[in-house]
C-alpha cells in the first residue's frame, strides 16, 4: 500500500511537472492573444469548449471505471483485456462524435458561434475530439498503476509540444488553423508513444469485451454528469457569445483561464488521490481513507487559499502584461474565477466519497442544481450592460459553491473528517499580509510580474512559519527544497 509519504511526493512531482506546463501556458496565452486578437481567440476558446465537451461524451465515463476497478487489479491478462475492451469502445464513440460534429459544423458555427464563417475552423476542429479521448484513456493507464513519472513526463511534453507548434505555424502565418493543427498533432503524437509503451508493457490482444458490461453500468450513470458540468463550467461562453458576441467571449476566455489557474493545485492532488481511496476502500481502510482525504484537503488549500490572493492582486497586471489593451477590461473576473477554482477544488476532492461507495446519483443531483442555477444567473445577469461578464464569472462561483457545500454535506454522512480550521485561518491570514505586499509593487512587463509573484511566495511563507501554519516536517521540506539547507530526514 503507498505511505502518505510517497502519496505526498508523488502529487508533488505532478504538481511541479503542471506549474512548469501552467508556465508555458503564460507564455502560450500572450501569444495566442497578441496573433489572433480577442475575435478569433473568443473562437478558439469557443472550440475549444465545444471540443472538451463532445469528447468527454465520447469517453461514456469509462475513464472513471478504468480507475475504480484497476487501480487495485493485479492480474495481468485481467488488466489486458480490460484496457483493449476500452480503447476499442472510445475509438468507436470518438470516430462516431467527429463525424457528427463534422457534419453538423455549419449550424452549429451559425447559431452557436454567431458567425457562419466559423464552420471551416470547426470543421478542423472536430478531428481534435478523437484524439482527446483516446489520449484521455491513454494517460489514465499511467496514473492507475502508478507510473506518476511517465504519467508526468508526458503531460509536460504534450504541453510544451504544443507551445513549440504552436508558435512555428503562428509565425508562417497558418492563424487559427495552426494552432488547431498544432494541439492535433501534439496530442496525436502523445497518444502513439503512450499506446506504444502499453503495448510493449502489457501485450497485445483482441478483446473479447468480459468485463466491459461491468464497466458500462458503472460508468454510463455518469455520463450525464459530463453534460452537466460542461453547462456549470463553459455554457457561460455560448451565453456570452449570444448576448455580447466573439469578441466579449475572447476578453472572458483569457481572463478565466488566469482565473482557472486554482485548478493546478488539485488536479495533481485528483490525479493520484482517487486511484489511492478506491485502493484503501477496497481493503476496508476506512480510517485511512478519512485520513489521506483529510489531509489532501488541508495541503490543497494552504495553497490554493494564498493563490486566490495572490492572482486578486495581480489580476490587472496579469493580463496587461499577458494580452493586448483589448482584453484589459476583463481583468475583473480573475478573482471572482480564481475563488470558484477554490470551491471546485473542495467539491472535487469531496466527490470521491461517492465514487468510492458507489452512489453516483447524489452526485448527478448536485450538478443538475449547479447547472440550473449556472443557467438561470446567467441569462439574468450577461444582458446587463453594466454586469455582461462578469455576470458569467458571478455565476460561475455561485454554482461551484453550492457543489461544495452539497457534497461536503453528503460526504460527512460516510467518513468523519478533520478540517484543520486553525491551519486554514492562519493561511488566510498570511495571505493576507500577501496580498497587501503584492499590491505595492509596480508592474509594467513580465520580469517584474515574476519578481511580484517570488516575492509573494516568500511573504506568505515567512508569515505561516511565524503563526505555526506548518508541522515541523512540512518546515524541513521549505528549507530543503526552498532555501536548499539540509533538513533532518528524521523530523517528524
């Protein structure tokens, strides 16, 4: 079984892996903006949203019963036969959903993206839903059997891959379409190298599809949910584009994903914690499971708690310093964002309980609600000219709220868990101290953000060591890997 130890280390080496990959994404965003402008941007983002969604369809949750019924398997012809019955379905249902939204690519451009012109861009597009699931499916092979560093090495190849790309067809000229072509052909090439590793590490068979009934009863309840949260977490881009236009969606799709920065921190967290507690749960460690829940709750906020402070203060800065004048207006809706990343964070780690014990349904309950109520904000608040996105932005964190609050509510009702209440009140405290620090300094280009944002790690840091935010462990590793002096492997 893993230690809390190597848990611990593994989410950090994801975690680290990410912020170098979020970094290309500072260095990706201006790029994408100060090329295209925020018209053509607001039409990648609306592709790109559109994308995710048909593609996470696509998959039929069978993501999620890769997870919950190998993390434990050990038996090699079970765990072969079981990958090959679930690539084959995805390839299916990817093939089948590209070609619908091929074929359905001129009304949706039409009435979805307002401007009919947008089809042979989604068109392109529509190649990239394929490639996603079975990339998706590909990853996932990695993280259930705990090969954290591949699973890692590829994500940050795929990322920077993709800048390189990128940045090669938007300097011949290629536009959109080149950074279409270049997302597709990242992402392909990382899905054949991780099939071929499978491959080579597994075998290959023909599958007979024993298993996949299972699969599909567990994971087809979900697939709703994907619908569900695609309405609570990208709806707001075809709303805003219906009531504001291309250009409006472009300033709010590069303040979000500044904003959207918080989910950083709890993707490595996910990526290793529910494979771990299907692990536990199924060995009826219960206690362990209340333990290593707990605990993930606790470093996930004393980290993302200071950086919802610290992007607040830096919100402005960032994206004058990230896009072009058009898109300053926007910066606004990067804290109300980056506070909703906060609540999706609680309510992802919470949410494993009902995978764990197989409940699914509270779970869809609790998105419809975040949903209709996303919806209903929305169509309230985007029309008000003197609200318009941030209206979307508003929505956004009312809904995340109430997923947390519900399944922190529902969760409580299986496991009993600690909510470290004084650490997280000192870490809003040294936040805090942050936030006013930050807020001092004078930013005109991307040096003096990063020198800003060094700054604001070491204020938060020194005020947590002063009120005991941290256990004496957790303080031998800032010196070890922070100040680089010698820690007390021993210290407990």
């Amino acid at each position: 079984m893993m230690s809390y130890q190597k848990f611990a280390r593994d989410v950090g080496f994801i975690g680290t892996v990410q912020i170098l990959t979020s970094l290309s994404g500072f260095f990706l965003l201006p790029i994408i903006t100060k090329t295209l402008g925020a018209y053509d941007y607001g039409l990648w983002a609306q592709i790109n949203i559109t994308v995710s969604l048909i593609s996470s369809l696509a998959l039929m949750g069978l993501s999620m019963s890769f997870v919950r019924f190998l993390s434990s398997e050990t038996e090699k012809n079970k765990i072969r036969e079981a990958v090959y019955s679930i690539f084959f379905f995805v390839t299916v249902s990817g093939i089948l959903a590209s070609f619908m939204l091929f074929m359905f690519s001129e009304p949706l451009a039409t009435f979805g993206f307002n401007d009919p012109e947008a089809t042979y861009f989604v068109q392109a597009g529509s190649l990239l839903i394929l490639v996603n699931a079975l990339e998706s499916i590909s990853l996932f092979y990695f993280r259930i059997f705990r090969q954290i560093d591949k699973f890692s090495y590829f994500t940050f190849f795929e990322t920077f891959g993709k800048l390189i790309l990128i940045l090669v067809f938007l300097k011949l000229g290629y536009g959109l379409l080149g950074v279409i072509a270049a997302t597709l052909m990242a992402q392909g090439l990382i899905f054949l190298t991780t099939f071929f590793i499978i491959v080579s590490q597994i075998g290959f068979v023909i599958p007979r599809f024993t298993y996949i009934r299972e699969y599909l009863q567990f994971s087809l309840p979900l697939t709703p949910n994907v619908l569900i949260r695609w309405v609570t977490e990208s709806s707001d881009r075809y709303m805003v584009t219906y009531f504001l236009g291309l250009g409006s969606v472009g300033v709010y799709s590069a303040a979000y994903s500044i904003g959207n920065l918080i989910q950083l921190f709890v993707n490595p967290l996910q990526t290793i914690l529910f494979p771990e507690l299907s692990k536990l749960f199924d060995n009826n460690k219960m206690d362990e499971v209340s333990i290593y829940m707990s605990h993930s709750l606790r470093y996930f906020l004393i980290i993302a708690i200071p950086a919802v402070f610290g992007l607040s203060a830096l919100a402005k800065p960032l994206i004058a310093v990230l896009t072009t004048p058009d898109f300053i207006s926007g910066w606004f809706v990067i804290p109300i964002i980056a506070f909703a990343g906060l609540m999706a964070g609680i309510f992802q780690i919470f949410v494993n309980t009902m995978f764990l014990i197989k409940e699914t349904k509270p779970a869809t309950y609790i998105n419809i609600i975040a949903a209709v109520t996303n919806v209903l904000l929305n169509l309230i608040l985007i029309p008000i000219p003197s609200i318009g996105i941030l209206g979307a932005a508003f929505s956004t964190l009312v809904s995340f709220s109430l997923m947390a609050a519900f399944c922190v509510h529902v969760s409580l009702k299986h496991f009993k868990l600690d909510f470290y209440y004084l650490d997280i009140a000192k870490s809003i405290l040294s936040s805090t101290a942050m936030y006013f620090f930050v807020t001092s300094f004078t930013i005109s280009g991307i040096l003096e953000l990063f020198e800003a944002i060094g700054a604001g790690l070491i204020v938060y840091l020194i005020s947590m060591l002063l009120v005991g935010g941290f256990t004496n462990h957790e303080i031998s590793l800032i010196k070890k890997h922070l100040f680089r002096s010698k820690a007390n492997p021993n210290t407990k």
